[in-house]
C-alpha cells in the first residue's frame, strides 16, 4: 500500500489516521504498511506515560503539547485504554481535555483500546507509534492508564518512561510504588501545589536512593498540570534523559523496543496459525475436551504444536 | 513426579508450596505436574476479586476468609501482584494482613508475581489456581491489584468476579469504571461507613442498568472490609452466582477458563521455540537487523516461523 505509506510520511492528516485505523485491524493488512513505514522511523522521542487512575496524566499530556508546540515541534498522541478490551476500546474517545488541540495540524491525538490481546499494550501500539513515527512527528507521547502488564509495556514501548504519582492516595499506593519504581525514567508528583507534595517528593527520592539503578538516577519533578508553566523541570528532566540515552547508545533502548515487539508478534502470529487454521470448529472440541478434563491444556497445546508445526 | 501429585492431593501443606514454586518456574518442569492434577480438579469455585488500589481488597479476602472458615471450607488465596513483573513479583510478600490465618492448615495464602509474563496474570495463575484445586480448597481466591490486563485475565480465570470500588476516589474513576462495568459478576462498595457510600451504589446501579448484559444482572453489594459481619450480602451474592453459573451451565465459564489458558500456553510454547531453539545469540542477531531499520519486525517474524516451524 505504498500510495498510504506515502501519505503518512507527507504527513497527510487523513492519511494518519486512516493508517492508524489499520494498524488497530489484523496483521495480514497493516504488515505491508508498517513494512513501507518501518525504515523511516527512528526521528521520533518516544515517551511513555503511566501512573495510578485520578493522577492527571491526560492534563500533564495537555500541558506538555502546549510546551512543545511552543518550541514548534510536531507532537503525536496515543492514549492507550486497556480497561476496555472487550468492547475494542476507546471508551475515552477523543478526550475533551485534548480539544483545544483538535484543530492543530501538528497535532495528532489518538485513543486506542488494547483490543483484547492478550499483551497489555499489544503490537497494535507498537504500528501506532510507528506510523506517527515515520509521518515526521518530533515527540510521541504514549498514555496509558492503571497499573499491571500495560505500565510493564509502556517502558518496552518508549525511550523515556514518565511515572505521575499525586500526594494523597489510598493504602496500597505504597505498595503499588515499589512496582512503579523500577520503570520510571522520571517521576513525576503531579498536583503539586497540595501541601503534602514535598512530602511525597522526599518519599519518592529516599525510595529511589534504595534501588540498584544503572548510571542514570531518575529525578522526581513537581508539575501542577492545569499550569503549563509549571512543566520547566518536567522537560528539563526528559531532555536530560534524552541526552544521557544518547550518550550510553539510544541502541540499548531501541533493542528493548524491538525485542518486545517481536515477542508480541511471534505470540500473535503463533495463535493466529494454530486456531486460525485449526477452524473454529475444531480448535472448539479440543477446549471441549479440557474442560471435561479428558484432556489437559498442556497436552492440548503439546498436540497443536505437533499438527501445525513440524520442529 | 507423582509422589508431588499424590501430596498435593492429599492437602499436604508442604507438597503444595513445592507445587506452587514448580508452577511458577519453566513450562517442561510444570507440565507433567499439571497433568497429573488436571483430572481431580473442578471441585472448587474461584473467585477472581480486582479493583483499583486502595480500595481495601486484601482487607475484604481476610474477612472472606473468616466467613468461609466458620462454615468449615477450606480457603485457596493467590494474590497476584502484578506491580513487579521485573523483579519476579512477590513484592507485597506474605501479606500482613492474612497473618491470623497464617497458623491455620486450612487456609493457604500465597502471593506471586506476574513474572514478566506478556500476558497479565500468564499461565502461572491457571496453573496456581489446579494446583490448589485439586488440593481439595472448596473457594480459591484470586486477588489482583489494578486495572488492565491483570483485570482481564481475571475474568478469564474465575467462576465470579468481584470488582470492589470505594467512595471518593479521583476524577478518571468514572472512567475507568467503564471498563469494569464489563466485567464484574457482583460489585463490592468497601469502606460502606462512608457518608457517600450510598451514592456510589446508585451510581453503578444506575450505570449497570444500561448496560447491554445477559440474563445475569451483577448485584452492587456494601462491605466494611475489617467487619466480617458486614459480608452477608456479599456471600448470598456469591452463592446466587454459583447458582446462577449452573443453571446456566458452568462449563460456559469453564470454557472461557480452558480457551484463555489454552492461548496463554501457545503464546508461551511458540516464544519458547522460537527464541529457545534460535539460541540467543542469532535472535540477538535479527533483533540488532530490526534496530538498524535493516529489517521490520514483521518480515523477521515471518522469517522466524519460516525457519522453525514447517507450516
């Protein structure tokens, strides 16, 4: 589809998004896109955004296009929702908070759901980020919301991984900390002008100063997002991730990405050629047998294997 | 390892830790111990429990507990963090809260890890949840902190599933109930002593009203988690599910079991082969071609099953 692909790196805005509708569809259709597209990217920083539910990231988001479209850079967005696999995604739609941006040009803003797969994030994001990566956008930013397998993606997805925390959260947040403190490249405390901010930032750094991280210590900024005045130390903190990825080879990083892509793809192609071929049918009556216990799923899958695939 | 199996089936607490350590290591070591279990299971009923942090989960598992005890079953709990993917989990630890069952054999508490697993809770927690099966546990608890993938596979693991929210929690809240609304078989209001408790029930009653769901209507609850007496409606909630599920036939739940940990186990499988017999030097290799924009990650993926799997 190489009139698409050329769309997209014009940075035709229908192309975008048309190529972006693609990607979300299964990988037969968006491989020889993505093939079209895959070597041209590489100019975009990648940055990943997660944190706890009510911490404001999609304002931070809001704030941060305002900076750099300031600057004159072209900033592209997907906010990923994984809370609705379900319906395929989207509940957040195109979000209100991100309007006073819907008629920038320069500005690309797209909710995606995680469509059921089985990976958090899934390939689909990877393409996403891929497709705005080869139209030219200088930052892309990648939001996603709640803890678990999507925030463990989100630092396999990006070069830059921003955690937002927020003082005053429930009894577990403590707990839920010691997870979020081995992905972040920065944190952020976010609301910052609530009393206990200070607090939480002391928190944060004693936490940090216990971990066994390589050279690069991730520094805790303070934000106010409605404010975006208040985001100089935020981009302050990325731009100096920025240049110390550089420094110790951006390669490093880049071989997380395309390791963990790959790993999504093999999983996704694997069930595809096994129940895709299998017809549903009868992929049906070996699930039949496992749950009359005829069968366990090891076996079950040890037989797949030896159908579809001579090793 | 048959001698494991027999101690396992037997309720011997020691057989089924070293069970559950062996589930939780490579698929070869775990697979003959699974199949000698898979045929004694289906006795039990799981109940998968999630909900954002904070809301008070582990408090709500230790009062089910009490409640199961004086009714003389004996309780499975697996509590899954999936916070800590990259240290291997297990950072919530024996969890304080469940130490005054701690010296009760029949109760077993154990916490995992989602261990880097692309997929949420990953094969580990089916495996977890036969182990204590076939154990002889009558209710096996599976908790899981946050939203996501983790709150997917929930479902995709348990008989009923509880999503527990409490009053006054930030302002994405409502959004992220959107995607849970999809999920829960019953919802648990926590911390009910609160003034807007009663709010927040109107609110999600009003909000599963207009959902499209199938004859079972999930019933919204009230808990004050550190007061077992509290949990009446929450158990007779449960038990009309249960009753519900065989009515309507539990293997429909059973299936959606069997298929999801199917897929989990080809996903797994297919990684194995792939990159395992690769050797990681030469995956290592292509990964480096995929940095380099030399290849695209899909036409190595293609290549990959070209080479290791004669389709």
């Amino acid at each position: 589809m190489p009139a698409l692909a050329d769309g997209v790196r014009g940075g035709d805005v229908r192309s975008i998004a048309k190529a972006l509708t693609l990607v979300e569809g299964d990988p037969g259709t968006r491989k020889g896109l993505v093939g079209d597209l895959f070597p041209h990217t590489g100019g975009a920083h990648i940055i990943g955004m997660t944190g706890p539910p009510g911490v404001g990231k999609s304002t931070i988001v809001d704030a941060m296009i305002t900076v750099l479209r300031e600057r004159g850079e072209r900033v592209g967005v997907i906010a990923v929702d994984p809370t609705s696999p379900f319906t395929g995604g989207a509940i957040l739609g195109d979000r209100i908070r991100m309007v006073e941006h819907s008629t920038d040009p320069e500005v690309f803003v797209r909710s995606m759901g995680s469509r059921g797969s089985l990976g958090g994030l899934g390939p689909a994001t990877a393409d996403a980020v891929t497709v705005l990566d080869a139209a030219g956008f200088d930052t892309i930013l990648v939001e996603t919301v709640g803890a678990g397998q999507a925030e463990v993606d989100i630092v396999r997805a990006s070069h830059t991984t921003l955690v937002v925390e927020v003082p005053g959260l429930g009894d577990d947040v403590q707990v839920m900390k010691a997870g979020l403190m081995e992905i972040g490249d920065v944190f952020v405390v976010n609301k910052a002008d609530r009393p206990d901010a200070d607090r939480l930032v002391v928190q944060l750094e004693s936490l940090l100063s216990l971990m066994d991280r390589d050279e690069w210590v991730p520094p805790v900024v303070k934000t106010v997002g409605h404010d975006p005045g208040t985001l100089t130390n935020l981009m302050k903190a990325i731009a100096d991730h920025r240049e110390y990825l550089e420094g110790a080879g951006i390669d490093a990083r880049g071989r997380t990405i395309a390791d963990h892509w790959m790993r999504l793809l093999i999983e996704e192609q694997a069930l595809e050629r096994v129940i895709g071929r299998m017809g549903d049918g009868e992929y049906s009556e070996m699930v039949d047998r496992v749950v009359s216990k005829e069968l366990d799923p090891y076996s079950a899958v040890d037989d797949l294997f030896a159908r579809y695939f001579s090793t």
